[in-house]
C-alpha cells in the first residue's frame, strides 16, 4: 500500500546561549532534546532555504512545517506559499499546492520528491543530510514570533497490506515469508517473538522461544497468542521492524494459520440422560454436553457418532445462524421392561486432514411409563385346607400379582370380587397391599354345627387392580375341614437345614433328601386309601418308604434361575378322589442359597479401539464391562490388567480403573515404535474362591505425520564420467521417512537446479543426468535435496547435500601456446654452441590426469634449400636440431656450419597420453641459422612434406642428404605412404567408433544392473585418484 507519512519532533525557542532555557536542561540542538542528533547545522540549513524577507505564512511558523498545514489553511497561507517559488516552477504531483494537507495525506510518490528536489538549489544544505525539507512536521501550537521550528523526520511507513502467514507450531529455522521485497536492506525485528529477520536479505524465520522465560510454548501457538478467537476470525500478530539504511520503523502483520494440534475435548467423560420409553421414533434431544477444540475453521468443527448404540439412538447435526447444533435422536421404540439402561461411547471428530477425536461414555436411562398392567400367573389358582378350630388372625393363603412397570406406575391393589359371597366376606378378610388372606371369623363358633363330615369349601375369587388397568383375577379355594380330623394332618420332620420352618439348601448340589413326610394315622382306613403328592411342577419329588415319605430334589437348584419355592404336598386318595377328610395339605418353603458358580461374563468378546499417537497422558480409551449374575459379593466384579500384558511395559503404559473398567493411557504413544497394542483385561468377582474371566483388547495406535523424512546419508557423494549419456543414473539416494500412509510418502527435488542437469527420478529413487556435461567446464556439481513427505495438516522436510564429481574424459586435443602460429619464426646465430635451448614448444591440454600428459616428436623436417622432391623423409641429418619429448625444449644438437645456413622448418606432433587412442595437434617450427641476428619473417606457410616420424630423441641425428636422382622415387614414396596412412587412419577410427559404442552399451547394461540389485554402490571406474 502506500506510504503514510507521520513524524516526530520538538519545538524550541531560539534564543541566545546565555538565555535561561525553558526546562533548564539542555540546548535545542541537543540529541537528547531533538531524540535524534538535530545540530545547529540543522537549524541553520533549514534558516537557508527561505530568504530572510519572506512572509511567513501565518505570522507563527515557517511554511515547510506541516503544523502550519495540518491547521486550516487559510487564503493568506496559500498566498504566502506561492510567493515563496517561482511562478513557473513545476509543482509536485502537478495537480495540488505542495502546501496542501491532501497532498501531505496521500501517498507521496516518486514524482513529488523529484519535484520537490527540484524546488531547492543542488548546494542546498539540507536537515540532517538525510531527508528533504518537504517532509518535517511542527507539533506544537500555540507558538509565539519568536518561536522556530526545529524539525527532524523519522519515517514510519504502516504497511497494512504487508501480510505473512505463518503455520503454528513450525519448526525454528523455517523461512515463512519475506520483507525484503517491499523495504530495502538492512532489516531488524523490534520484538523477535517467535520470529527472526535476516539482516541482509528479509526473509523471515520462525525461531525457537524457549529462551523467553515466561513462554509456554518453544513454539508459535495460535491458541496461545489469540486466546479471545479460538473459532473464527484470523490471528493477527503486528510486529515492528526498523529497515532501510535510515532506519525507518515499518509495521507489518503476521497471520497465525491454525493446524489440527489439538484433539476435541469433553468436560466429562460420562453423560447421562434420561428418556422416557414412550418417546415416539424421531423425538430429538438437544446435547447439552458438547465437546470443544480450541482449533479453528475445520479444525475446530467437530461431528459427532455413536458406536455401540444398537441402532435405538443417532446423532444429527442441525445450523443455527451457522453455529452447529446437536442433538440425540431415538431411532426405535424403547422398552424399559426389556432394557432400562443403554450404554454406548459419544465419538466426537473434528474436520481437519488428519482428523482427531474424543470419546465420552453416553447412558441414556429409560424412565417409566405406565404401560403394563397387574398380571397373575397362570399357575396362581390355589387350593387351602384349613380345620374349623383354626384360631382368628391365621393366614390362609396370599395372592401376588406382578406388574412390570415401576414406582407408582407398579402399585397393586388387591381386592375381592363382587362375586364373592357374604358368608365368605365375614370368614375371610383380605389385604389390599400385600394380598395375604386371613381367617377374620370364628369357625367354632358360627359353623361347628353345619360342617358336614365331608367338610365345605369356599371359593374367594381376587383382583389385582393397577392405575388405568383393567384387573386380572385369579382364585384361592379354601377348604373347611371339621375340627375332629386335625389329628389326620400330614405330618414333617426336617432332614436338611431348615430356619423358621423353612429349608435352606445351597444351588447345585446334587439331589437331597429334605424332609420325612407321614400321613395322618389314627386309622387303618386312611393309611390304605391316602397318598401323597406335590402339586405344580417343581424339582422336587417324593419316595415312599416303609410307610413314609421322602421329600427330594429332583435335579440340582439354580439361584440364578429361582431363589425361593413354595412346594405344595397334598393327601389324596387311593384313586385319585377326594377323602372324607377332603385334601389335606402342606406347604413347604425352600430357599436356595447362592454360591459363586458363575464368572463374570464381558458384554463383548472382543474390544477394538482406535487412537492416534502422540495423545495427552491419560487419555481415556474405553470401558469394558463385565456383569456377574450371581448375588452379593458373588456379584460384584473388579477389573486388572492380566498376563501376558501385564508386564512392567504395559503397566507403564497402560491403567485400568479397578471398579469402573475405564481403560487409559498413561503415556505419549509412538506408532513407530509399535503400531499395535494388545493387552488383556480381567474380570474377578469377590466370591469365595474368586472366579475371573478375561478378553482382549486391541489399541490400533493411528499414524500422526511427526517424523521429517531421513535421507541415508547427510552428504551423498558420486562420480560420473564426462561423456554419461543422456537421463543415466548418477546413483541412488536413499531416503525414507517411517511414518505411514501419505505422512510417509517422501517426494525428493533438487532445490538449486540451475546448478547443473540434474533431477530426481522419484519413482527410482536416483539421481538422473539430464544434459552433457563438461569437465573442463566444471569439474563437480554441488547439489541440495530437499525431501518432503505429504503429511497433513502441514508436511515435514529435510534436506541432504550431493557432490558430483565428473571424471575426465579425453575429448581434448592440446592445445600449442607456442609457438604462437605456424608462420613464427626464430634467428638462431652460427654462434650459437651445442647443447644450447634456441627455443620451446609449450602446449596444454584442458584434460586431466593421463589425458593431460603431453608429448612432443618432430614428424618431419625441411633442411634450407630443399624441396619436397629432393628431401628424403626421416633425413635428420638434415637439420641440427632435435626436441626433448617431454619437456618440448629445442636444443642444438651439433655445431652450425654453412651449409646449415637458411631457414629450417620442423613438422612437430603434440600428443596426449589419453586411452584408448591419443590425440594430436601439429605446429610447425620455423628457426632462421643466420650470421646475424636480425628478425625473422615468414610470410608463407611451409609446403606439405611426404615424411616419416623422426627417429626417438636418443638417438644421434646423422646427416641424411637428399640427391637429386633419388627425388621422384622419393616423392612416389612418399604419396604411397600417406594413401597407406590414410587408410589405416580411416579403419583405425571405424574400429575405435564400433568399440566405443559397444563400451557404451556394456556401461549402460551395467548401470541398469546397479540400479536394480546394488542401490548406492558407485561403479569402480567412476573413481579416479583425487
């Protein structure tokens, strides 16, 4: 955006030195006074650029000061202010008076500050040397004629626009953004919060804060530095930065991105509610205990499921002025009577790419609702014998309805039908709330007279009667006995333990005798036409035995199944008829006592859990419960962690609340050191022995992206030969990165690819080679790899260093210095003694090693006065001069004579030692034997010469004349000698094009080799000796 100019500044008077000051403390052109080095230079500069006889605007301060224009600006201000230039002076920004607030208020331009430059003359001492005098500013007011003005700007340039964002949490060392682009160098951060600067180039870092002692975090926090935006809106944190060689303050806002780093959280790990079992399908239940993620946007945004619900209750979300809503919605019919407590785990998941989750144990208790009404079982018809000497008060029998429902929806009230008759009303009474009959009258008294010998009976029909229920009825049959036959009663004695009448038998035992049973026996009669029998079916049974019988279980007893028996044994006769006596009968109660038979039982036989590594200590995971059927302390079921993961590991990890079941995690867990965890959870109830039972629980740890890809090695180093083909393999780089999915995925590039042609084949994992590359250009490559994998919400990158070395090739001919051409020529005097150096071929050659050693032989020779047809190839007596091979040096290798007279032309050959084949380079040599040592000039090449290679520089040239008669043979020779050359020349180049393409081909099947089966082994011929 742009520049907004304020400033800063203080107002003095001028007055003479010995002048009290006003503060008394220091002198206007003081630093401490001006807060920056404002000298008497600046006061007097500013004194010059207005003519000593000017108006000043105003009658209070001079022009340039911007209190002048920041007050209304009147006719006469502007006035003054044209007077001050020129009449054909430009003005700045050409469309307003420079004095004008609008053009003070808007941005300055490049083009006002040329023409405000141009307003002043070039030797114009201006404030402070740095700054121009458009731009001070007059502070104060109220100030008086004798006041001036001392101004010194400081630039503070607010550039709103410049924004950074920068992730949380990163890393120190990441560059997040720059500055450098919009202020010029230096730079400096005024608070260094999390950020650094560099200096030269602007780039913004994030650093590590754990220097500042009253930090929370050693990194950038957007929770932490926004705590009053944890949903919406952006974090904004202004920072101050001083840049330029001026050191202007600029301001510029860091936006803090938020990342999923934090998981939903509920206040409370169990949520109860209560519903009734009436709620139709669909009703909806607003869920007052929400989870919360301090994360924003889709971090933040949370969705919630139910796992274990049955398919009885949903989870919906619904918007209200886009705030999200949730609510519990019932699925299908409830039935307290079937279940009355639902348990399952509220899963609550943000929105974020790598999604985080929480979970609270939901219990939905079902309230009762009066939909059951009183019922009588179908065995509830009871038949009772009772004497007429039976005293008042007696409990003849009791009725027990059940109704399901509970509380007041449960109430019972018994009461007899209409139908009963009078005489039955005034004999019996019966009680409304426990439904027990009892004899209210006196039979002795009322009825001894009309009880006939085959006795009465009567009939009491009950009803059971529940709020807005119909009733259900059953029948209790009493039978009247006359007093005479009570000595006739069924007769007991107890075998088993018995209390109060009662037997007391433990479940599970095997068949037992209870109880001795006898009939009445004062008559033969009865004995031979009675027997007894139990009514119902109940395991018990009954053995006669010389006369008497024996009360029995008939199988083992369940507490779980029946807790109490009422067992009915009736005196019936021989044929199954009633006796004179009527149906004599006893009632025998049976109470079991529980044992500890039964292990607890978990609801699920096999728990699975989900949770991602790197979670708070004591995160909750699950609960497990197990139920018990047994009774009291049978019942009662505690929980621990057993073996095989009940090892010192696993208790280090892991905790099991002993009452509840509820699983947690004690520990960070790290998916890369195990990404399965298995333990087993035990169940032991408090009997007496104490009987367990187990099952197994598997925490799947999920994969955060927490671990930066690892390269093999910090510093890859390679050797390619020049001449690699095109895309070859330069070698393999390893990395790897042990997270999983995409968090592992680990893309590398080269980051300075200008370097060199190099790339990453990714799919290959090597370095490729994409152009040519020279040695004698560039001898190595230093490259950086950057590897990133695709974790989210932010990917982790690490960066690796390669050195690739280019081993020379040779595919450089050398290359001759001197003689500097062909046609250079030198005087060498008659004088000259053996031995001496007369002169020195120096060559070079820009390959390296063997490819660079240089030889020097002389190919053919040209005495003065000869010509191709009289000079014989390989003559070196012919010339006195012979060159070393290795250092190129020219020597005299026998004294001069006239005949050696004129100029001597040597064919020389450079050659490299390079394998397979050499390569050459011929320069002649031209050396003038002369009298005198004038200069020597050669304006033409030497002809072309039929020659052979010289003799070996040890051997001793002899002279080798060349005679006229032997000319043509010599030069037929000589022309047959190079066809031969040719020739052999042009087969020598065919062999060596063949050999180097099947070398190539071999170099390739050997690199396709390396590549599949010896990743990063460099082949031995890329090394050289360095």
């Amino acid at each position: 955006m742009p520049a907004v100019w304020s400033s800063s500044s203080l107002v003095f008077q001028l007055l003479p030195r010995d002048t009290s000051l006003p503060g008394g403390s220091c002198y206007p052109e003081t630093p401490h006074c001006l807060e920056e080095a404002v000298t008497q230079r600046h006061l007097t500069a500013w004194r010059k650029l207005l003519p000593r006889d000017t108006s000043l605007p105003g009658g209070s301060c001079y022009p340039e000061t911007p209190h002048c224009l920041e007050e209304a600006v009147t006719q006469r201000h502007l006035t003054a202010w044209r007077k001050l230039l020129p009449r054909d002076t430009s003005l700045p920004g050409g469309s307003c008076y420079p004095e004008t607030p609008h053009c003070l208020e808007e941005a300055v331009t490049q083009r006002h500050l040329t023409a405000w430059r141009k307003l002043l003359p070039r030797d114009t001492s201006l404030p402070g040397g740095s700054c121009y005098p458009e731009t001070p500013h007059c502070l104060e007011e109220g100030t008086d004629k004798n006041v001036l003005v001392t101004v010194h700007l400081r630039q503070i340039l607010c550039y709103g626009s410049v924004r950074i964002s920068v992730p949380e949490e990163q890393e120190a060392g990441v560059r997040v953004g720059s500055i450098g682009s919009m202020f010029p160098p230096l730079y400096q951060l005024l608070t260094q919060f999390y950020l650094r600067v560099d200096q030269g180039t602007g780039d913004v870092y994030t650093t590590d804060n754990r220097w500042l002692y009253m930090a929370t975090h050693s990194r950038m926090d957007r929770e932490d530095l926004c705590p009053d935006q944890p949903q919406a809106g952006e974090c904004i944190v202004p920072h101050d930065a001083i840049v330029g060689p001026e050191a202007e303050l600029v301001k510029f806002m860091v936006v803090v991105e938020d990342i999923n780093d934090h998981a939903p959280h509920f206040d409370n790990t169990e949520i109860h509610l209560s519903v009734s079992e009436d709620v139709a399908v669909g009703t909806s239940f607003l869920l007052d205990d929400q989870a919360e993620d301090r994360d924003m946007g889709r971090n933040g945004r949370l969705q919630y499921h139910l796992e274990g619900a049955g398919g009885f209750f949903s989870v919906t979300e619904e918007e209200d002025d886009e705030v999200a809503i949730f609510f519990l919605v019932v699925r299908q019919g409830l039935d307290r009577e079937k279940q009355d407590l639902h348990e399952m785990t509220l899963v609550a998941t943000d929105c974020g790419f790598n999604p985080l989750s929480a979970t609270a144990t939901l219990f939905i208790k079902v309230t009762d609702m009066n939909d059951n009404c009183p019922k009588f079982t179908l065995d509830s018809t009871q038949k009772v014998v009772i004497t007429a000497d039976t005293p008042r008060d007696t409990v003849v029998a009791r009725v027990r309805a059940t109704d399901l429902d509970l509380g007041p929806n449960a109430a019972i009230t018994y009461s007899l039908s209409p139908k009963v008759s009078e005489w039955a009303r005034e004999l019996f009474s019966l009680d409304s709330h426990t439904g027990l009959i009892s004899l209210k009258g006196d039979l002795r008294d009322r009825h001894s007279g009309s009880v006939s010998d085959r006795g009465e009976e009567v009939v009491l029909k009950v009803l059971a009667s529940g709020p807005h229920c119909p009733p259900a009825d059953t029948q209790v049959t009493v039978s009247l006995l006359p007093a005479p036959y009570q000595k006739n009663g069924i007769k007991i004695r107890f075998i088993a333990e018995h209390q109060n009448q009662m037997i007391v038998l433990q479940e599970n035992q095997p068949p037992t005798v209870l109880a001795l049973l006898e009939l009445p026996g004062d008559t033969s009669s009865v004995r031979g036409s009675s027997y007894l029998s139990i009514e119902g079916e109940v395991p018990f049974s009954l053995s006669l035995q010389n006369g008497k019988y024996l009360l029995s279980t008939s199988k083992p007893l369940d507490y779980e199944m029946k807790s109490e028996y009422h067992v009915s044994v009736v005196m019936r006769g021989g044929v199954g008829e009633p006796t004179a006596q009527g149906f004599p009968r006893r009632e025998i109660q049976v109470r079991v006592v529980d044992v500890n038979d039964n292990a607890p039982q978990f609801l699920q036989s096999h728990y699975l859990i989900d949770i991602e590594e790197n979670n708070p200590p004591g995160a909750s995971l699950l609960k497990v419960r197990a139920q018990d059927v047994d009774s009291g302390q049978n019942g009662q079921v505690t929980y621990k962690l057993g073996r095989p993961s009940h090892t010192a590991a696993a208790i280090a990890l892991y905790r099991i609340d002993q009452n509840t079941g509820q699983l947690t995690v004690s520990v960070p867990l790290d998916r890369e050191q195990q990404d399965v965890h298995r333990l087993t959870v035990v169940a032991r109830d408090n009997g007496s022995p104490p009987l367990e039972s187990s099952v197994m629980v598997t925490i799947t740890v999920l994969d955060q992206n927490d671990n930066a890809p690892v390269f093999l090695t910090p510093h890859f180093i390679f050797f390619i030969p020049e001449n690699i083909p095109p895309l070859a393999q330069v070698g393999k780089v390893g990395v790897s990165d042990v997270d999983a999915g995409l968090n592992g995925e680990v893309e590398v590039r080269v980051v300075n690819s200008s370097v060199g042609p190099f790339v990453i084949d990714n799919a290959q994992g090597t370095l490729r080679c994409m152009a040519d590359v020279d040695r004698e250009k560039q001898d190595r490559y230093e490259l950086e790899l950057f590897a990133t994998d695709n974790g989210r919400p932010s990917p982790l990158t690490s960066i690796a260093r390669v050195t690739v070395f280019i081993e020379d090739v040779n595919d450089n001919q050398p290359q001759v210095i001197l003689p500097s051409s062909n046609l250079s020529c030198l005087t060498i005097s008659t004088e000259t003694t053996m031995g001496t150096m007369v002169t020195k071929i120096y060559a070079i050659d820009k390959d390296s090693g063997l490819n660079s050693e240089i030889t020097y032989t002389i190919a053919a020779r040209e005495p003065p006065g000869t010509s191709p047809s009289s000079h014989h190839p390989g003559d070196s007596s012919s010339s006195p001069f012979q060159l070393d091979p290795r250092s190129g040096n020219v020597t005299l290798a026998q004294r001069l004579m006239g005949k050696d007279l004129g100029m001597h032309h040597l064919f020389i050959v450079v050659s490299d030692g390079g394998k397979p084949a050499p390569l050459h380079t011929t320069v002649w040599v031209n050396l003038l034997v002369n009298n005198t040592l004038e200069p020597c000039h050669l304006d033409t090449m030497p002809r072309s010469l039929p020659y052979t290679l010289a003799q070996t520089p040890s051997e001793t040239p002899s002279e080798m004349p060349v005679c006229d008669r032997h000319a043509q043979l010599i030069l037929l020779l000589g022309l047959g000698m190079m066809v031969a050359s040719l020739c052999l020349f042009l087969v020598t180049v065919v062999l060596y094009m063949k050999q180097r393409k099947r070398s190539r081909g071999e170099q390739q099947q050997r690199g396709v080799h390396e590549e599949n089966h010896i990743p990063l082994r460099i082949p031995e011929r890329y090394y050289s000796e360095l």
